[in-house]
C-alpha cells in the first residue's frame, strides 16, 4: 500500500469530517397566506363578475382583523345581530392571524398585548369577558413567562432588550437622560393607549420633525441608545427612527407605565384573541369574501363580495384604510396613508440548537436587521420541550417600502429561507441541523407607518369622523398599527354605528 | 541508540498495561463487580498474550516492517478501545462480547511485540543480555504504566482520553521505530506516512473524546458508576459504591440508597398519616417509587397515581433488580398507575381528585422546572384535592437554600393554602425541608404505620421547629411571569460551592 501525500491529507481530513460534521437537514416550506394577487386585482381595478343574489342587511363589517372583529363584538354586545362581517382572506385576524403544526400554534404577526391600563377600557373589558382579567387580577397563565427578553450582543445573551452590556459612563447618562424625558412627556398625560383618550394638540410640533431629528437635537448620540431606539420604532412601526415622527417615537415610550407584569401573550399570540372572538362572532364572518366595490345607494350603500351584493344601511370599513379609495365609489385618493412592508417566518424545530443559555420569549440579536425571534413553547405549561416553533420578525425598514415590495414579489423562497438562517446561525451556530420547515408570510402593507405628519395629517382627522353612514375604523386612522387602536377603532365604529341605526 | 531503544521498550510495556487497565477499570465502571471484571480482563489478556508469543514463531521475515505495523494496530486498537467500550455499552446489547473481542486482539498483538523485538535486536547484543535488557525496561514499563494509571491519568484525563492518549504514544514508538531499524526497512517513508495519520486519527479522538462518548464524566461522580443513560429527557446516572446506591439525574443527586428512607419517611407520613380516609394518592415526579413504596403501607389506600416525564426511568425502576430491591417492587402493585406525561400539563386536563398528593420534583434549577413551583401550579394543585385533601412540597433545603425554601412556602401560601413547613436531616443532602399544605388546619397525626426506620410520633413536633439559622425570611411568592425562586436558588447554591 502506497500512501501518496494526497491520499494522507484526504483521510485526515476525511477523519475530521467524520467526527466533527453532523448532516444539515434538508428545509421545506414555502411562501403562506399571500395576498398580493388580490390586492392587485383591486389596484389594477380588473373586472369582477356580476353579483347573483342580493342580500338586505343593516349593516356590513369590510375586514375581520382586529378592528373588525371588534366592532363584531361590540354589535353582539350591544344584542345586535343584523349586520354581517366580510373577510378577503380565508382566515380572519388580519395582523392577528395564527398558524398550527403538530408541535404547537404559532403567531402570523402581532403576539403580545400590553397590560392595559384603566384608561384602555375596552381592552380590560374584552379580557374580562375571555377571563384573561378576572376580579381585578391578570391569570397568570397568559402574562408571558420567564424569562420574558433576551439580547444577544458581542456574543453572549444578556436579560432584556435594553442593552446593559458594555456600556460606557456617557452611555448611562444617555440612556438615564431618555427615560427622564419620557418620564416627563408620561406625565403630560398626552401620550395614552389608546390616543384618543389623551389627545392634544399640544406636542403637535413633534409629529413636524423625525424621531431621528428630535434625538440628535437634544443631543442623544449614544451608538447604544440609537440601537435600542431605532430596534424599538422597527418593532412596532416598521420603521427606522429616520422615518417615523418624533410624536409616535415619544409615544412608544411614554404612553404605557413601565411595567413590571411582563406583556399577556399566549402560544399563538394575539391569534388566541381571534380564535375567541371567532369561536363567539364566527357566525357572522363570511371568510374569503373580497369586497371589490362599496357604492352609495340612497341614505345607504350597496357591498359587493363575490357574487352577492349587500345592501345596508350602515358600512364599517375596517379594513386597511389605503385600499379604500380603490373600493368606495367617488372616494379621493389618499396621501398621508404610508405602509411599512414586512415578513415573518415560523421555523419548526425539530431539535433545540445547543445553548447554554435557556431561550427566552423573545430574543433580539444586536445589529441585526432583523426583529429576531419568539420562541411559540415558551408559554407552554410543558417542563420539557424538544420541539417547538420559533415566529421570525422582519421589518423591511431600510430603504423606500415601494422598493421592498418590489422585493418581497421578486425574491424566491429560498432566497428568504437563507437570508433567514443566515441571520440565526450568527446567533446558533448549529440551527441548520434543527429546523425542519419555514413557511414565510410576505406582507407588502403590514402596519401603518407613523412618518413626520401623519398623526396630525388633516386627511386623517377627516376620515376619523363618520363619512354619512361610512365609518372607517382600522388602527392606521390613529397612525400606529397595534392592537389597542384596532379594537378602540373597531369599537368607536360600531357605537357610531348603533347610533345611527336608534338601537339602545 | 540503546536508550532510545530501552526506552521504546519500556513505553511498549506501559501502553500494554494500560489497556488492560483500561478494560478492566471500563467494565467495572459500567457493569459492577470489579473483581469479576479485572480478574477475567487479566486472565483473557495474559492468554492472548500467550497466544501471541507462539504466533511470532510465523513471522519469518520483515520483523522490522511488521513490528511496525503491529504498533500500529495496536496504537489504533488500544487508542479507540475505552471509547469503543462506552459506546458498545450505549448502543448495543453485546458489552462483554466487545469487551473480550478487544482484549484478546490487544493481547495478541502485544504478545507479539517483544518476541519480535527480541528477534530484531538480536544481533547487537548477545542473547542473555537481549533477554536481560528487555525484559527488564518491560517490567519497568509495567511499573511505570501501574502508578501512573490510578494516579494521574484516571483523574486527570480519564478512561477515554487516557486510551487515546496511550494510542498516541504507541503510534510515536511505531515511527520512532522507523528510524531506529532504519536499516531493516526499505520502505521506512511510506511507514512514516501511516504512523503519521495514525497519530493525527488518534489526536483527533484526544480533542474530540467527549463528544465520541458522551460520557467522558469520569470526574463528576465520586463512586463506580453502574448505569448511565441519556433517555429522551434526562441523563439518569446509578453509581455505586459499597451497599451506597445513587441515583443521579442530569448530575443532581436524587438520591443514596443508605439515606433515602430519611428523606422519604419524612416526605411522605407527617402529611400522609394526618388524612383521615386517605383512599386516593397522587405522586407527581418521583419516578424511582421510593415515595410510592411508603405509600404502599398504608392499606386504605385503593389507588395511587403516580406521573412521572420519563417512560424510561419507570420502566427502570419497575424492572432492574438492584432498584426493584430498593422501591420493593412497589409500581408492580396493582394499586399503582403509572403515567408517563408532563406534570403540569396532565394535571391541568384531569378531572381527577385526590385525598393526599405528593410534589417530589428536581429542585429548581431551571425556568423550565420552576414552572412547577408556581402560584399557577398550586392553585392547579387545588382543583385535584378532596375536601379534606392534603399535599406535600419537596421543597430544597432550608439551611443551604433558605431564601429558597421559605419562597416556596410564601408561593404555596398565595395560591390560597395553609401552609405547614418541615425539615429534617438526610445526611447525603444535609438539612432538608418539605411544606405541607391544605385548605383547613393541620394536626398531626397520632399514629404511623408499621415499620418505619426514621419517623417517630415524638420526633414529630421537632421537626415543624425551625431554629434561628433556618428561620423564616420573608420572600414574594414564584410567578410564571416572574421567576424568583429560580433566581435566588441558583444564587444560593451558587454561593455554597464556591
């Protein structure tokens, strides 16, 4: 037996490989809940058939997430029953939409609620009648468990989001020096959840400049800070601080107490909200219904869904406010109605990946473009776990959102699948050889963004009030896109609405 | 030259008795009775040896090429052989067939080692001094490899790093080897290559060694392990030492086997004994049965559901006969119902009441497990108890986890229960405490059942008294959303071991 030098070198290495290379898994999924094609179809205003039935009702619900369903809730509560919800897609829940594999439900997109304070009454109210705030007291169950946050930064993880890590003197007096602003603008009672309880023209100056431009005017340039700021405004506009206005980014901050609770979140996120409310209102949704025409018609209007025309006295357009000028006869266009394009994944872990650290209910990587990940098991009651589904946050906030759409449509879903694992292997080195599947979620219009001037926009103010028997009520009228302004517009909307229609 | 070459001699020697060392330290590490083991080891190796030594009488020719090659089987044999042991005992059912498979290949290839060596240097020398030179660096060697084993190499490196590292030394001596008979060989750099690659397979084991085995925990357990197996859950490690069963579960003590009954008298009876018609019992954890076996004396008692995670460690405890000893047989009464499941999670979908229920988790060392020590998890607890209902905490120790200890009270407390906290002494675990608690007020009972080691009528008062260094610190209760029991544990223990 000759043993060349080449030979030598391949069975080194070849032991090597041996023993240190586990087989990578192979990946499956693919793109879910695309609503592209429909909403083109409206854009493009293409023909849609003729309807075939009419049916008379007073009143007709366009859009079954949050806002929607809660003005369902609302009729229902009030002992009203003659009105009907219409959803485009075959799933409601809108932001709210949850998924379900043999492991667990996972979220679509929003997962938590804030603890709501005394002034989100109709929140409190909602969570009573689901029994998640009984006699004055939050069930343990659904306020997120330990540990609630993790942050990954200069290669460990560290407890919250808030970096501690590494922090320099002039950082802590950065950071100490935000928190006493907010601590201030809290105190104006201007900045309340949701913002029509304390609403006031009297920070109007901040909604004129960029949260960016107010932080480099009260000198705020802590590299540190800005992460956490500008994670924050991606987090839950969409956005970076550049692109949001300094009224929102305040408002972020300042209009909740810090809370020590931790939020009310469940397996599926907000989807478990949905899911009650559906398992109560789900006989008034007609799911996959798309609304492609709403037409004035004397005192009230006429719906057209599918093949059948609705006429009503009364319409609740909770969908997004943007596709309304496509929809309702002789509406404007609409200019101060900007959206920030989105993905999320769920990844099925078949394995957990090697950690010396238990993973938390979210976990942030530092400078990662990023949202990071929720991890679904985390509010199982389970002790043991070797299986679960990780929910990946993306905000596509850098760069104009016409451009980002433009690549969610074109990009393939490997693509995505390896901009994603690549993201996570930074963080777990191993991921590959845990994840099974990855179904990715592309969402062009995702949430509202709150850009200088859209929360005092004149447009905004209009549409707020009722528009004869047309009453918009999705959360981008407020300029943010959460689940309190959803359920606050939805509820408003449908009060307006019982009004008109003289029930008590 | 010739010290060069005694010493290849004496390193020859050592590595030989290293792995017979080895196989013999292996299989008594993991099958128990070390003097069956070593006694069989030495025999087998010995004969092989012999065997060996007849063998050479084939060898006629290229003594030195051959020589080499066997080093190097032998390097690479002996090198894998602890590792190869381990995972035999893992993954297959064959332990002793590989066990003697090994040694007598071993014992044959070193058998063959100094006949063929005489047989090389034969013509430097004259022959009494070759045998006379040989034998005693061999006898050296075998001194040498003695004294080192038990005292550097076992602890310092352990058995499976131990082996590589010998297979390394062997797979030197063969390339040294090449230079040293340079003359016999005319092949000398294509033998280089090989021992070369031999010496890199074999440092990479060195590096690698704990993740060929897994098991390379030859420094966490003080005693001989008998059994160790990582199930789907847990890592269940028995060891023993003397009449000293102990059961480790993911290297946290559960328990020793001269001891037990204290923690579980104690655990069981105090709560148990006080329950007027105890007719329905529930475990939850405590998959060793140990609890269930002092539950069992109690013959009110109809049924007795015990839930525990791990299939495995039931089915261990149902069926090995060291342990099945121990529990005295107690889940194959046909009183007991065994249900493999998460606690929490069963607890939360049965319908099911008990008169007396027991909590024997692991401490809470993680979020996970914290999870089980929980507002939410005793107020679960709460829907499952009859009206005169009882249950008992496992609760960590009160002297060396204080804060701990009286965090688990206060939780039990706000999940709406009275609460009656005990300790007594394990002296494997030292100060230990448990918290009883019902929804109605406690009274001792007034009499135990019959054949208890520990427990006593009169010792009982004692044991609800806590002295100063254990008494109460006022602590919030354990959250789901807050985890401060887990927090604080692992400070504590923390500040114990350091």
């Amino acid at each position: 037996m000759k043993i060349t030098r080449r030979d030598f070198c391949a069975f080194g290495s070849a032991a090597l490989m041996g023993l240190s290379v586990k087989a990578d898994r192979a990946i499956s999924g693919s793109f879910v809940n695309d609503s592209f094609q429909m909403g083109h179809l409206l854009r493009d205003r293409s023909q849609f058939p003729a309807a075939r039935e009419v049916v008379r009702i007073p009143a007709v619900i366009v859009g079954g997430g949050i806002a929607g369903l809660s003005a369902a809730w609302r009729f229902q509560k009030r002992g009203f029953s003659d009105f009907v919800l219409l959803e485009m897609n075959n799933q409601a829940g809108g932001n709210a939409r949850w998924g379900e594999n043999q492991i667990t439900s996972y979220p679509w997109a929003a997962h938590y609620v804030p603890v709501p304070d005394k002034q989100a009454e109709y929140v409190r109210e909602l969570f009573t009648d689901l029994g998640v705030l009984k006699d004055g007291k939050w069930d343990e169950r659904y306020l997120c468990f330990a540990p609630q946050e993790h942050l990954f930064l200069y290669g460990r993880w560290q407890d919250g989001i808030e970096p501690e890590i590494g922090l320099t003197p002039a950082d802590r007096e950065q950071f100490q020096r935000f928190n006493d602003a907010v601590r201030a603008f809290r105190a104006s009672g201007s900045f309340t959840v949701p913002m029509e309880r304390g609403w006031s023209s009297k920070y109007a100056d901040l909604d004129k400049m960029s949260f960016a431009a107010w932080l480099q005017q009260n000198s705020f340039n802590s590299k540190l800070l800005l992460w956490y700021l500008n994670y924050a405004c991606r987090d839950d506009y969409g956005a970076l601080a550049a692109d949001t206005s300094a009224w929102a980014g305040v408002h972020y901050f300042s209009s909740r107490a810090p809370e020590e609770k931790g939020p009310i979140t469940w397996p599926e996120g907000n989807g478990w909200i949905t899911r009650q409310l559906l398992a109560r209102l789900g006989k008034f949704a007609r799911t996959g219904q798309m609304v492609h025409r709403i037409q004035r018609d004397g005192a009230g209007y006429r719906v057209y869904a599918g093949k059948t025309e609705y006429r009503c006295q009364c319409v609740i357009f909770a969908a997004s406010t943007f596709l309304a000028p496509y929809l309702i006869e002789g509406m404007a266009p609409l200019h101060d109605f900007q959206y920030s394009p989105w993905l999320t994944a769920n990844l099925t872990l078949e394995s957990m990946p090697d950690s010396r650290t238990e993973a938390a209910w979210d976990n942030v990587f530092m400078d990662s473009p990023t949202l990071g990940y929720v991890d679904a098991m985390h509010q199982s009651l389970r002790t043991f776990a070797d299986k679960t589904v990780w929910t990946f946050y993306w905000a596509l906030a850098e760069g104009p959102p016409a451009a980002n759409r433009q690549m969610l449509l074109e990009k393939d879903w490997a693509y995505w699948k390896e901009a994603i694992l690549h993201d996570l292997e930074r963080v777990h080195k191993d991921i590959r050889k845990c994840v099974s599947r990855i179904d990715v979620m592309r969402m062009g219009h995702a949430m509202v963004r709150p850009v200088p001037g859209a929360i005092f926009s004149p447009e905004r103010k209009k549409l707020k009030a009722a528009q004869g028997r047309l009453f918009f009520a999705n959360s981008d009228l407020s300029g943010i896109s959460i689940f309190e302004e959803a359920q606050f517009r939805g509820v408003t909307a449908a009060n307006h609405v019982l009004h008109v229609l003289g029930k008590p | 030259m010739a010290i060069l070459l005694f010493i290849s001699i004496l390193l020859i020697a050592a590595c030989g008795l290293i792995y017979e060392l080895i196989a013999g330290a292996v299989a008594s590490y993991l099958v128990g009775d070390s003097i069956f083991q070593f006694s069989t080891v030495i025999g087998s190796y010995l004969f092989a040896m012999g065997i060996g030594s007849f063998l050479s009488r084939f060898i006629r020719r290229g003594l030195a090429y051959r020589f080499i090659w066997i080093e190097l089987i032998v390097a690479v044999v002996g090198g894998f052989s602890s590792s190869l042991l381990f995972l035999a005992f893992a993954f297959t059912q064959g332990f002793q067939l590989f066990l003697y498979l090994i040694v007598i290949v071993l014992g044959i290839l070193v058998g063959l080692e100094i006949p063929l060596l005489m047989r090389i240097i034969r013509h430097r020398y004259h022959f009494h001094e070759v045998v006379s030179h040989v034998l005693t660096f061999d006898y050296i060697g075998a001194l040498f490899a003695s004294i080192l084993f038990p005292v550097v190499l076992v602890p310092q490196l352990g058995l499976v790093r131990s082996a590589l590292f010998f297979g390394i030394v062997n797979g030197a001596v063969a390339l040294w080897s090449t230079f040293l008979f340079k003359e016999h060989l005319s092949v000398a750099r294509r033998l280089q290559a090989v021992c070369c690659a031999v010496i890199i397979l074999l440092s990479v084991g060195l590096v690698e060694g704990k993740r060929i085995t897994g098991l390379a925990e030859d420094n966490i357990y003080a005693d001989e392990i008998i059994f160790s197996r990582d199930t789907h859950y847990q890592h269940i490690v028995l060891t023993k030492w003397k009449d000293d069963l102990r059961l480790f579960l993911n290297s946290h003590l559960q328990f020793s086997s001269r001891d037990e009954y204290r923690y579980h008298e104690a655990l069981v009876h105090p709560g148990l004994a006080a329950v007027p018609v105890p007719r329905h019992v529930l475990v939850l954890g405590g998959g060793d049965g140990l609890a269930v076996r002092e539950v069992l004396k109690y013959p009110q008692v109809e049924s007795l559901t015990l839930v525990d995670l791990d299939p495995e460690m039931t089915r261990l405890f149902s069926t090995n006969p060291f342990l099945t000893g121990l529990n005295q047989r107690s889940f194959l009464s046909p009183k007991v119902h065994i249900i493999n499941a998460d606690a929490f999670l069963w607890l939360d979908s049965s319908q099911d009441f008990f008169d007396f229920i027991i909590v024997d988790f692991p401490d809470p060392t993680n979020y996970s497990l914290g999870k089980l020590y929980t507002t939410v998890f005793y107020s679960t607890l709460a829907h499952h108890l009859s009206r005169q209902g009882m249950f008992v905490v496992q609760s960590t120790s009160p002297m060396f986890a204080r804060k701990s200890f009286w965090c688990i009270v206060e939780t039990v407390k706000q999940a709406g229960f009275k609460v009656y906290p005990y300790h007594t002494y394990v002296p494997s675990f030292g100060e230990w405490g448990y918290v009883l608690a019902s929804q109605h007020d406690y009274t001792p009972p007034t009499s135990l059942p019959g054949g208890m080691r520990f427990l006593t009528l009169a010792g009982l008062p004692s044991m609800f008294d806590f002295p100063p260094d254990m008494a109460q610190v006022t602590m919030p209760a354990n959250h789901l959303n807050d985890q401060v029991l887990v927090r604080t544990y692992d400070q504590e223990w923390r500040e114990i071991s350091h």
